[in-house]
C-alpha cells in the first residue's frame, strides 16, 4: 500500500542554523505534499504545501522542494528560531478526495 | 475562517464502556475524516466521510465506527473501549472543491482505564 517514509525522527540544530527534513513515498501517482507543524499540546497546523507540477516552494524561511523521479520531498526551515521547535509531518496525496498519508514525524529542537 | 470543535479535550473511559466523540465544523464541508495520533507512529486514518450518510474504512478501522446522519457533525464510536485506543483523537475537515488540504480539529485524548 502507500508510504510515506520521514527522516529523521528527530532532529536537534542551533539557533539560527538550517534544519533539513526528508520524505520519501512510494506511490508515483501522489501528487500533493502538504507540510504540517504541531506544537506541544496543540493540533497540526498546514505550514506549506507543493504540488507535483513544481519542484519548489518557497515561503519565507520554510522551503518545500521536490523530486518526482526519486519520489522524495523536502521540507528546509532557515535561520530557525526559538519557536521552530516542534513536531514536523510530511505527507502525501494522489489529488482530490484522495486519502492523506502522513510520515511518522520529526521533533526538531532549536538550541538556545 | 472555519472553525471545528470536538466534544472533550480530555476525556477518561473504563474498558468495555460505549465511547463517543464528535466533531463538528460550522461550514458546509463534505469530507471529514478521523485520526488517531501515537507517539512515533504519526498520524492514521481510522475512518471518512465524503457525504452524509457515507462512511469508508481508512487504515486502522477496527474497533471503531462512525455516524455520520448531518454534513457538519461526524461521530466517531468506539462500541467497547479497550487499552490499547488511549490515544490522541483528531478529527479533519477538507475543503469542499477538494484542493486536498485538511485541516484539523483541538483533538480529544482519550485514556481508557
């Protein structure tokens, strides 16, 4: 069945430096990558998403980019902050009221 | 902005007892969907719902049911709670010209003792 696999689990980086988190999925027809941030107690909130028709997304420090031959996508968050930290999902959508299949997740901490 | 709540944002159950939660959005929104939430497994769909009155399995249906009799309100039933359903229960809402984003409701933790 589909597959959304995500590295790493966790994820420790400085203040002000890049974080880097991976997904991959196995279904090629998958066409929709939303990005998910979930603070402590608190429910996901969508923070960026990209189709399948661009191979990169920008929106102020948080970069999505994406590989469709390697079925693997990207979240980059730079110059990260204090409030960076939280629980990171990828996931993954063949289109229109299609389910969404979520990757296991990332905590990223930012050091002080 | 649509807003959707869910019943209880904590609430605790003994094994065996007939739990519902339910969730409901002030908009005219056709998908709804339910998740559980554990730690390192993510998130996983136990049911959805494209219309009033539908309902189909997603991942992890057993031990659950849903309702859905109103397009705003969507229930999710668990007809005999056991230990192992304590979890994080989130419930989704997807726009209706299904540009695939979901958005999600506070979620209720459920413990069950």
């Amino acid at each position: 069945g589909e597959n959304v696999e995500q590295h790493p689990s966790t994820l420790s980086v400085q203040e002000g430096d890049s974080a880097v988190i991976k997904c991959t999925y196995s279904d090629s027809a998958s066409n929709y990558f939303p990005w998910y941030k979930q603070e402590l107690g608190k429910r996901p909130q969508l923070i960026i998403d990209i189709r399948s028709n661009v191979g990169e997304k920008k929106d102020q420090r948080i970069a999505v980019t994406l590989n469709k031959t390697a079925k693997h996508f990207s979240l980059h968050i730079t110059e990260t902050q204090p409030e960076d930290s939280a629980v990171y999902f990828c996931a993954a959508s063949k289109g229109s009221a299609s389910k969404i299949i979520f990757g296991s997740g990332t905590r990223l901490s930012i050091r002080p | 902005d649509v807003k959707v709540t869910q019943s209880s944002r904590y609430l605790v159950k003994r094994t065996g007892e007939k739990v519902f939660l339910e969730c409901v959005q002030d908009m005219d929104h056709e998908n709804m969907f339910w998740y559980r939430q554990d730690p390192g497994l993510g998130l996983r769909l136990i049911y959805f719902s494209y219309d009033v009155k539908m309902k189909e399995k997603g991942d992890i249906p057993e031990g659950y049911s849903v309702s859905r009799e109103k397009k705003e309100r969507f229930s999710l039933i668990l007809e005999s709670a056991s230990t192992n359903q304590t979890s994080m229960y989130l419930c989704a809402w997807q726009r209706q010209d299904r540009t695939d984003t979901q958005y999600f409701g506070p979620g209720t933790r459920l413990t069950v003792l």
